[in-house]
C-alpha cells in the first residue's frame, strides 16, 4: 500500500503541480524533491499516477466526503463581440471558466444566458446546422429567438438588437 504522502505527491502532479511543489505539499524535504526520480521509483507509484489522470475532474483520493460531491453543472451562451458568434458550453466553476475564456480570447466575451444543468449536448444538437466549429455557432435567428425567451424566463434583458432585414 502506497504511503499518504506518495499519494497527495502523485495527485498533486495529476492536477497539474510541477513535482517539486506537489513534492512540498505532500511534505518530502527539499532533498527528496532534489531527485523525483526517486518518488516515481516507490512501488504503486506510476499505477496511482495512472489512476489519478483517469479521474482528472473527479475527486481525489485524499479529498473529505464532501468535496466528493459532484457541483453543479450549468450550460452557458457566451457572445464574442468581434464576430457575433456563440460559445455553448458548460462548466461546474461558471466564474473561472469565464476568466479562461476572456484571457484566451482576443474579442470581447459576452455572457448572453446560464441555464441549469448539463444541456450542452442538447443544445448543440438543437442548433447542429448553425455550427462553425466544435462549441461555436453562427448568430443566426432561431438562435436569438431561443435566447430571447431563455432571458425573458428568467426576467433578463435581451442581448442581442433585432434583427434587420
């Protein structure tokens, strides 16, 4: 059995850590730390490894009964101001998932509609034929009109002007 400390060592580096700071939080010393070669030599260590990528996303070995619980995922529609294309996607952390976004993003990202729950795959497949690419579609009518009566549930103000013909 793998020891509390590999364990937290290895999750850390699955989440993302360089070894040296998982190293630090699981409590090697420095000299340890000197050489990984030696952490990733201890038996279990390259299958814990393994397993901890195969459960990226989910919780941890280490982590308490009540961070297990799944959070809640909603699907939201973002608008880039440069083109007016729509983003569908969904995120259980709507507030970093926005910040990644708009720091990747040379336009303006707009936030147009949140709905509740994982309905990124429906809503893909309700708006296939105004798809650009992967989570990407084109500001077409119909998909005003959707987000227009979404906002209007939700008694928020429409984001988009009308359309002109």
């Amino acid at each position: 059995m793998a020891s509390t400390r590999l364990i937290r060592f290895v999750e850390g580096v699955a989440r993302g850590l360089s070894a040296a700071q998982a190293g630090r939080i699981a409590g090697y010393s420095e000299a340890t730390l000197r050489n990984p070669r030696q952490l990733w030599s201890q038996p279990g260590a390259r299958e814990l490894y393994r397993a901890a990528q195969k459960r990226r996303g989910r919780a941890a070995l280490l982590d308490p009964p009540a961070a297990r619980a799944a959070k809640p995922v909603v699907t939201y529609f973002l608008r880039s101001e440069e083109n007016g294309c729509v983003k569908i996607g969904k995120t259980s952390n709507l507030e970093n998932r926005l910040h990644a976004l708009r720091v990747a993003s040379p336009a303006t990202l707009t936030l147009v509609l949140v709905l509740a729950g994982d309905r990124e795959a429906e809503m893909h497949h309700r708006f296939a034929d105004c798809n650009i690419r992967g989570d990407w579609f084109r500001d077409e009518q119909r998909l005003r009109e959707f987000l227009d009566e979404e906002q209007a549930k939700q008694n928020q103000a429409p984001p988009f002007p009308p359309v002109m013909k």
